[in-house]
DNA sequence: AAATATTTGTACGTATGTATA
DNA sequence: TTATACATACGTACAAATATT
C-alpha cells in the first residue's frame, strides 16, 4: 500500500471535515500559512488541496479574506446518457436496428429551428432500436450536413446514427431535456399501449456555434435514468 | 481587460484544438517541455493547465508516455434538481404547500427497504407542492430520524422539507432515477388526467454509509429537465 | 479616506521520485 | 537497462484583492 500523496491527504482531511458537518457552510477555513503548519509542508502543496477543492465547489476562496466551506449546492444528477446500442449491448442484449426513414433534403423552416441553420443540406433519419426482438426506442434525428457531410455516405441500416457520429464527429457541447410523453401515434412501433408514459430524451449537439445534430428518443416500456458518481 | 493568467491560457489553447477536432482521441499531446518552450514558461505552469484539463476528463496523462487526448465521452447530462420552493419561485409564482401526511413512526419493512436501515424512527411525509393555486408537484419523503432528529421539531406544513434539509443536513452522495409514470391515483391531487404522463424523480441522499432521506417527486403537467453546463 | 497588513493567486526555479516505453 | 515524461514537493517572489486600522 503506497501513502497517498500529501496534497491529497490534505484534501480529503478538509473534505471530511465538511461533509460530516464538522465545519458548517460560510465557516471560514485555516489559512494557508495554518495548514502549511498543521502538515509541515509548503504553501504550494496547500494550495494545491484547496485548488482540487474549488474545482470540485466545494470550497469558496478570496484574497485577504480567505477560505470558506461554500454553500450546500442544490442536488444535481450527472446522467449517462450513452448511445442507445450500447446501452442495449451493455445489458446482454443483441442491438438490432430498424431504419424507417433516411432522408436527403434541403432545411425545412421546421429544420433551421430545430438546427438553428440559415438553410443547408439535412439527413432526417427515424430509426426503431431493437433490444433482441423487443422495441427498445424509437429515435427522430437530424443531421447538419453542411457540418458533417461524411454522414452521406453512412449506411445507417447498419450502423446506430448515434454511435457513429460519437466516433466519428468531435462535438463541443450538447444540452439535453428529458420529459415525459404518451407514447400515442408511436406504440405500435414501440409495442406499449397508446396512454404509455415513455421517458423522452432530446439532445442538440453543437461544435462551437454550429449545430451538428438534433435527436429525440422515447424509450419504451419502465425505462429509467440513473444518476452516476 | 486584464490579461488571463498564463496557466489558463494554455489550458484554453489546448481545449480548443482538441475541441475542434484538430487534436482527435488518442493523439498525443506535446510534452510539458515542449508546451514550456512555446509558451516561454515553467513546467509548474503548463503542469497546471494540463492537470486541470485532467480534472475536466479531457486529457490522460501516463508518466512516460506522454498526455493524450481522452476518448470522447459518452453523452452525459448533467440535470440540476433544485429544491422543487426554490424552482417555483425561480418561476416567479409564489410556493404553496399542503401538507397531506406527517406520520412518526418506527420504520416498517418497506422503510427499512427505501432507507436501507435495520429499524428505527422515521418521518413519513406527503406534500402537495403548489405554483400558485396550481399543483406542481406530489412529494412523499421518508426521513431517517436516527440521523436527523432535528427533522421532529420543524413544521414542514409551513418549511418545504427539501427546503430544510438542504439547508440544514450536511450529505456526501445523492443517487437519482428518473422515470415516467403515469398520474393514476394521484390524477386528482396533481389536477391531470389520470393517463396523464408525469415525470418522476426520486432520490436517495447519503451521509457516508447511511440514508438520511428517500425523496419520490411526482411534477404535474409537461415538467421537463434541462441539463446544464 | 488612506495606509497597512493579511491572504490568496500566479509563477519562477529546482530537486527527487516513479512508472514505463 | 536506460532515458523519458509525468508526479510530487520544496522554497521563493511578487501581484492582486480586501479587511482592518
């Protein structure tokens, strides 16, 4: 067993200290100069605990007035949301997939504002996830070929639009909103009755301005987002 | 405007070519030599930005072989979950509260299932959170007393009990799954159809080993969550 | 209102340890 | 085995912000 490195030693003892209650939020921390003394060490490996500590908003700092346990943030989930033939495979089911639609257009004024695009080329591509034989979800997405015209050439009969595009489209950021919906005109294809509440999950993908996809995905049956870390 | 500080620069620099694609997945980044000699700086800087790039999941780093760029991610979304008072007000409409149960007693087999507890006192509430005179949200909660004694004094007919507990409970983790369900019997009190599909959030909040709290949120209407950052 | 002292922010240079291609 | 590249940590210095006097 190696000794951890000091400055996480540091971290995780300030760390404790909040998370048990010990120091209540807005408590003002030891300085530096205290805790260089408390570990006998410098001021940079200090510094370095309290630094990881910011990162992770769990401690506020300001000049000449110091450190502070900041306030108890408000829940937040981290989701995954991973492309749906993975999360298919990852339960030890085969992936199969079932195109509908692929489409070739010019925007439509419906896809300039779901792409936030002037005009350009669009695939519109609606796709059926199988998980074995069973409806898994049932996928509406739109792809900017103006940003990825590498996507023409893509038989997506064969290969998750999603999938790919992660390996293959390096995006910068992307928002998400997850509702609930009835299943209504698309139980059939997902196999659930038409008053079936099935979650939904939208997600816009952008490369710095420019946005490179939108899709949306309603999962049928109980299917439910877990939180991580 | 003053001049960003050295380490961030760099830091930025580096996102952006990684960003945009310039630097793919696996390819290897310039060493902290090579980074010191083109930015005219210390290792301690360019160690920084890099350690930083680190802490955001984009870099790996392995001592002799170099930083890499990390694989792309699995699409993650990260929901913020507010107290469902705070929300309403962030809406502008005033929070209402009806409190439907408020029941002490000792945890039953389904509590100790929900709080993962051998036994014990625990506080078994319902409330009606409302926007106005409109119902927004249906909250049953189970409090774990043994860890929140406190939770006995308060009147939560007048404080939300999220509320409170946020502002008064120090917790490390929280766990969440979020879920579709339909209204059924609670069609009534959430003022919807009872095939209506409402979204549903619960939530496990921990102190180290232990379960301080299991939330269930029930939101009216097309409630719907947006990710951030 | 201004000067001062305190505390963190940034950055330098150096040294040694450690994992590994 | 050895050279490489990152990991940790030392000490120092000055800058910037701000609470206190």
């Amino acid at each position: 067993m190696k000794p951890a490195p000091l400055h996480d030693r540091i971290r995780r003892d300030v760390e404790a200290r909040i998370m048990s209650g010990a120091w209540e939020a807005g408590r003002r921390l030891p300085t530096e100069q205290a805790l260089m003394a408390e570990y006998a060490c410098s001021r940079m490996t200090v510094n370095k605990a309290l630094s990881a500590l910011v990162g992770f908003g769990m401690i506020e700092r300001r000049r000449r007035a110091g450190s502070f346990v900041a306030a108890p943030t408000v829940h937040r989930a981290v989701v995954e949301i991973p492309d749906v033939a993975a999360e298919i495979e990852s339960r030890g089911n085969s992936h199969g997939l079932d195109l509908l639609r692929h489409v070739e257009r010019e925007a439509t004024a419906d896809d300039c504002r779901r792409l936030l695009i002037a005009g350009g080329p669009v695939l519109d591509l609606a796709c059926l996830h199988r998980a074995g034989l069973r409806p898994f979800a049932l996928e509406r997405r739109l792809i900017n070929l103006t940003l990825v015209p590498a996507a023409r050439t893509v038989n997506f009969a064969r290969e998750s639009p999603g999938r790919w595009l992660l390996e293959h489209v390096p995006w910068t950021d992307a928002t998400h909103r997850i509702s609930a919906t009835i299943a209504g005109p698309d139980a059939a294809l997902l196999g659930v009755a038409a008053e079936a509440p099935c979650l939904t999950i939208e997600r816009w993908t952008w490369r710095t301005r420019e946005r490179l996809t939108y899709v949306r995905q309603t999962y049928s049956g109980d299917h439910a987002l877990l939180s991580v870390g």
